[in-house]
C-alpha cells in the first residue's frame, strides 16, 4: 500500500532531473515550468505529512448479559484532529460473535479538516462463556509513505457474559411412569445440612471447614488429625451429572457440538431436578493444570446452588489436544481422572447417586468409559450414560472436515455394537440433539434411572 | 452502518473515471497545445502522436488490469523531452537535424511538459486508487465507504496538484515579469538543482530513518484472519526493497547515507 504511494514521490524526483537535463540540452527556458511544478508539488505535500492524533471511545447500547442468539449493539465514536492519509480501524469483537448488522473494520481519509465520526455495528452471541472484547486497532498510512505506518491500540474493559439457552421444562412434558419403583427418598440423604448435631467425626476431604471442631482436635494427642461436627443433612436422592470435555465432545462446529448440547441439556435437566428438591453435583473433566476443586460443584439442592451449577458450565471449554498422541492418551482418558478422586467417591459411598455421564461414545473412549463404569457400580451407584451423538450436526454442516473416522459416521449402528461392550446394569440414552429435543432426551434419561416425578 | 457519514460526499464523490479521464484529458491538452502552437509539420506530428498516446491510455485504463496507463504517460513525457532534445539547442545543432530553425514554439513545449506531467500524476492517483479499492474490497472492508474515502484522497491530492500548478505558473510569470530578476536559464538551473537537492535529501533522509527503526509493532498478529494483514505484509516488502533508501540508486547518486 505504501509502496504505491512512494511511487508518487520517486515520481516527482526523478521528473524535475530529467527534466533538467532535457533543459541543459535543449537550452529551452520554458521547460523551467517542468522543473517547478513537481518542487512545489512535492514541497506542499511534505508541509502536510504529519503524525496522526486519534481519540476514540467505544460505548455499549446494550445489556452486557447476553443469551445465545441475542444481539449486542456497539457504537464507536473516533475523533482525529491532526493527520494526512488513511487510518484503518479494527474495532473488537469475538470470534464466538457474529456481525449482524455493520462492520467493525472501517476506513478513513484523513485531509486538512478535523474528522468526527461515529459507527456502529451488532453482534449475534452464537456461543455460551464470558467473552472479553479486546483493544481497539487502528493503523495509519500517511498519504506520501514518508512517515512510518503507524499502529495503535485503544484499551477497551468490557466483558460480555453469554449465557445458554437452556429449555425449561414443565412436568407435564416429562410427566414419566418407570417400570421400576424406586423411592424419591435416599437412604442416605446429601442436601443442605441441618442445624441438628449427629456426632464427631475425622475429617475428610470436602468437609467444610466452618464444622472443624477445633476444640475437639487441640484434645487429641495426635495433631494430624482434625475433627468434625457432623450434621443431619436435608434432601432427597442425588443426582451427579459427570461431563466428558474431551476431544470427541467437540466433533461439529464451535457453536454446535455434543459439548454445547450437553450443557444445555445438563442445565435443564438440573433445573428441573432441583425444581423438585432433588440434589444435583456436577463434575466436569478437569483440564491438565487446572484446579480439581474448580471442576465439581457439590450435590446440593436450590435455585441458588443452579446459579453455582450455571456459573461453572459457563466457563467449561473442551480439553484441547495439542498433538495426536496427546489426543490419544489425555482427551480420550480424561474420565478414569475421578477414578481416584476422592471427594466424588466420597459423596457415591455416602448418598448412592444416580450419575449420569455425558459422554460421546466412539470405539476411541469405550474401554475408558467401561472401566469408568465398572469403578461406579463396584460402589454401588446406579449408572446412566447418554450418548449425544454428533452425525447430524456433522452431516448438517457437511463440508466440514471433523477428523472423525470414515466408518463412524457411516455406519452408526455401530453404537448398538459399542452400548453391548458396557456393563450391562448402565442405562443408555442415546441422544441425537439435531433431530431430538432437550426435553424428550430428558424424558427418556428419566426413565432410564428411573426417577418418577 | 456509519451513522457519522458526510452528507455531500456521495455527491462531490470523485471516482476512478473520473480520475483517469482527467488524466486523458490532461495529457490531450498538451497535444493540442503543441499541435496549435505553429503551423510547421514537426508540432502537428508531435501533436498527433500525444493525442494518439492519450487516446490510448483511455483504452488502457478500460481493460481489467489497467496496469499501463501510468506507463503511456511517462512514454508520453519521454517522447516530449526527447523532441525537446531533437529540435532545440546542441543535439539539433550538432547532428544539423532538418527541424528548420523553430519547429516548435518552446513556451508551448514548457507548458505541454507541465501538462504531462499532472497526467502522471493523476495517472499514478488512477493507479493506486484501484490499488486501494482491490485490497480494501478483499480485506472484506465495505466497498461504499472505501469508494468515499479514497475519493475524498483523490480530490485532496488533484486539488493540491492544481495548487501546484498554479503556483508554479505564478513563480514562472514572476521570474519572466519582473525585469530586475530576469536571471539566466543556467543560473535558474542552478538555483532549481539546489532546492530539489534540499527536498531530495529530506524525502531520503526521513526513509532511511524509517528504515533504520523498523519498529512495525506486534499488533499485526490480530485475531480475525483478515486479509489486511495482507496490505501490511506488502509494506513490509516495500520496506525490504528500500525505496529510495540505503541501497537506492537515487540514495547513491544523492550521498544520503
């Protein structure tokens, strides 16, 4: 680009020596004017090329809590008071965005007079998380290229939270009668606790701390150990939601994935258990280095404990993969991880939960889940596993290249194959969320852990 | 959506046409002033062959490339200077070229030479219009208001031309007017090599020291795979053949170091 613009000036360089030298040989005096004219030329332009002075604010016109699919309207306003050529703006957005309506790069020319402008664009959420909208870009190429391209940022705060778009169900459209009689109450209850004293006992790992009795700890003589209050706790049966982040939950596109529709199912199927005192924990796959204490919420009941729930799906990312044999030993193995966790096989062999693992089933992570499995029944929790299947969403986006195997989206009766290979006591749900809804996936995982609302 | 848009930009709009048919027009004029300036067969052929050229640059500038249209008018002033050469002063007198004695009226050539040089100027503006317009257009960059901005440029750049011209008329007319000034061609030779010496060496100078800091900061790693960073990557090449700069000829020929 600015070699373009250094073309006019090598121009007016070479013309008046040439020129000059055209005069010397032919001794015309007239040609004088040829020698002026790019002088005056070149002279006037340089007295203009200067550095450019910009101010810009960037305001939001809309609520900073978006759902998916709701729209975000953003206004810019760019001032530039001194200059000469054209300044080119990138104004922020995210890629989890999409422009609706405007653009957010624009242009200007810059000349003698000061420049007021004002644009503005929206932008769709296509996907759940918080999303922070980075600086506002501008570079400026002044009009001769004599001065440097000059880049620039202007900071801008402003973190828009997206939040998904969860289906609220009624129960008269998951109104279920399983074959199986099953009391709504536990035997071992894990809601919120009581204020009624049971007895003292060691602490174990997610005890609040708040129920340390320190006075009954300084007593021992042995001082690793601490004990604790232990309280009567509220609540009916249990729910633990287990969600697979690994690589095989992101078959699809960014926005449209066994992830994203795991999550809303999660969270509908939360809300309507919790809508009928009914504990419910998450447990999401840890990433490596991330906190294990920031992948669980646990089991309790309550709208409040849904907004906890909520919070932590909101930020959930798939485990990315960095290389195949990465993808191969950690994105797919990322379920024996609470193998050994020991606040989960706490709360399976205190409460017996019902866990519902939301996985995507492929011969890839079958033997991980069948060992997975088998570890939760050996401690006596009843098991479902709903497979969000993701070949419509591949075929409905067909040019995609999602890396998965030929003979896997083919061939899809193969999952009867695969579901034979899992212990027989788990219930399956096979899910395709292109074709069916939230509730009726609900509906059908209801009946499998046969829960009767 | 540009709520700020001006409201007389659409109609001062100066578009590439428009450029390029200046640019015709321009390089047209001076044929006609060389082919009216006398009635001998030298200026009626030189005068031919401008218009001859100018018609064809307004052919070139039609096809999809339009990529000679600036090169027709250096060809144009090459040919004007070279005539210059032929019909005027040593080369005439000394190869006895049969021009007769005043083939050609000098102050006419002065004004032709003037003339085709605004053409390349306004060539070379047609030129980097479509440049823009293309680069712009594929960076996915709103076509209307690219249009707009780089039309407002061009009228900025044609209307400091014309202010040029203007100038450098009167400063001719001046130095021809005023009796106790009328210096001698050489000694206005020299006067006009010392002050594009001054410009030259500023130009050059500012450059290198652009080449020197070489500062192009990280902010071309954007996020959005926008083909802009395209527009930067052919400054960077821009930057590594050095224009006019360390390793230029006219660098070398200048002393800049």
């Amino acid at each position: 680009m600015v070699r373009e613009w250094s073309r006019v000036v090598i121009s007016l360089l070479v013309l008046p020596v040439v020129v000059t030298i055209a005069a010397i040989i032919s001794s015309d005096p007239a040609l004088i004017l040829g020698i002026i004219f790019p002088l005056v030329f070149i002279a006037i332009l340089l007295s203009l090329d200067k550095k450019a002075v910009l101010q810009i604010t960037i305001s939001q016109l809309s609520s900073d809590v978006l759902r998916v699919g709701e729209e975000l309207k953003l206004e810019a306003n760019v001032s530039i008071p001194q200059g000469f050529g054209l300044i080119v703006f990138r104004f922020p957005t995210s890629e989890r965005f999409e422009i609706t309506d405007g653009t957010n790069v624009h242009t200007v020319f810059k000349g003698l007079q000061p420049i007021e402008r004002k644009y503005s664009y929206r932008l769709k959420a296509l996907r759940r998380g918080n999303f922070q909208f980075s600086n506002i870009q501008y570079t400026y190429y002044p009009a001769l290229g004599l001065l440097n391209k000059s880049e620039g940022i202007v900071p801008v705060n402003m973190t828009i939270k997206v939040l998904p778009n969860i289906r609220i169900l009624k129960k008269s459209q998951i109104r279920t009668r399983s074959r199986y009689q099953v009391p709504r109450q536990s035997r071992t209850r894990l809601g919120p606790y009581s204020t009624d004293f049971v007895s003292i006992r060691d602490y174990a790992v997610g005890d609040p701390y708040k129920f340390v009795n320190w006075k009954a700890s300084s007593r021992l003589t042995n001082q690793d150990k601490l004990l604790v209050n232990e309280y009567e706790r509220e609540g009916l049966r249990t729910f633990i939601f287990i969600l697979d982040r690994g690589e095989l939950m992101t078959h699809g596109t960014g926005e449209e994935n066994p992830l994203e529709y795991g999550i809303a199912f999660l969270l509908s199927y939360a809300k309507l258990l919790l809508g009928h005192s009914i504990n419910v924990g998450v447990w999401i796959v840890p990433q490596a280095g991330e906190k294990r204490s920031r992948n669980f919420v646990l089991p309790s009941s309550g709208t409040e404990h849904y907004q906890r729930i909520k919070e932590m799906l909101l930020i959930a990312e798939p485990v990315t993969a960095e290389s195949p044999l990465r993808l191969a030993s950690q994105s797919y193995a990322v379920l024996p991880e609470y193998e050994q966790h020991e606040v989960l096989i706490k709360i399976i062999k205190e409460s017996r939960p019902t866990i519902v693992i939301i996985s995507n089933v492929t011969s890839s992570n079958l033997n991980q889940l069948k060992r997975f499995a088998n570890m939760l029944l050996r401690l006596r929790a009843r098991v479902s596993l709903v497979d969000v299947m993701p070949y419509s969403i591949i075929a409905k986006h067909g040019s995609m290249n999602t890396g998965l195997p030929l003979k896997s989206i083919l061939l899809p009766m193969k999952k009867k194959e695969q579901y034979g290979l899992l212990p027989q006591a788990v219930s399956i749900v096979s899910w395709d969320p292109a074709f069916e809804s939230i509730g009726k996936a609900v509906r059908s995982s209801l009946v499998a852990t046969r829960l009767n609302l | 959506m540009n709520l700020g848009r001006r409201g007389g930009v659409e109609r001062d709009r100066m578009e590439k046409t428009q450029i390029i048919l200046l640019s015709v027009l321009i390089s047209l004029a001076s044929g006609i002033v060389i082919y009216a300036s006398g009635p001998t067969l030298v200026s009626e052929t030189v005068g031919i062959v401008i218009v001859f050229f100018s018609f064809l640059m307004g052919i070139l500038s039609s096809t999809p490339t339009a990529s000679g249209v600036s090169k027709i008018a250096w060809l144009i002033f090459s040919f004007l200077l070279l005539v210059a050469c032929l019909a005027f002063g040593y080369v005439a007198l000394v190869l006895k070229f049969p021009f007769g004695s005043y083939p050609l009226n000098p102050d006419a050539l002065g004004l032709s030479v003037l003339l085709v040089e605004l053409s390349i100027i306004s060539s070379t503006l047609f030129v980097t219009y479509r440049k823009f317009e293309f680069d712009f257009k594929k960076a996915g960059y709103e076509v209307d208001e690219i249009r707009s901005e780089l039309s407002s440029f061009s009228r900025m750049f044609v209307f400091v031309a014309l202010g040029s011209v203007t100038l450098s008329l009167l400063i001719y007319l001046f130095l021809q007017i005023v009796p106790q000034l009328q210096i001698d061609s050489l000694s206005v030779l020299i006067i006009a090599t010392i002050v594009y010496f001054a410009i030259a060496r500023y130009v050059l100078r500012t450059k290198n020291r652009k080449m020197e800091t070489k500062e192009e900061s990280s902010l071309t790693t954007s996020s959005s795979p926008s083909k802009e960073s395209s527009i930067d990557r052919k400054s960077d090449k821009k930057k590594k053949n050095g224009v006019g700069g360390k390793g230029g000829t006219l660098g070398k020929i200048l002393g800049t170091k």
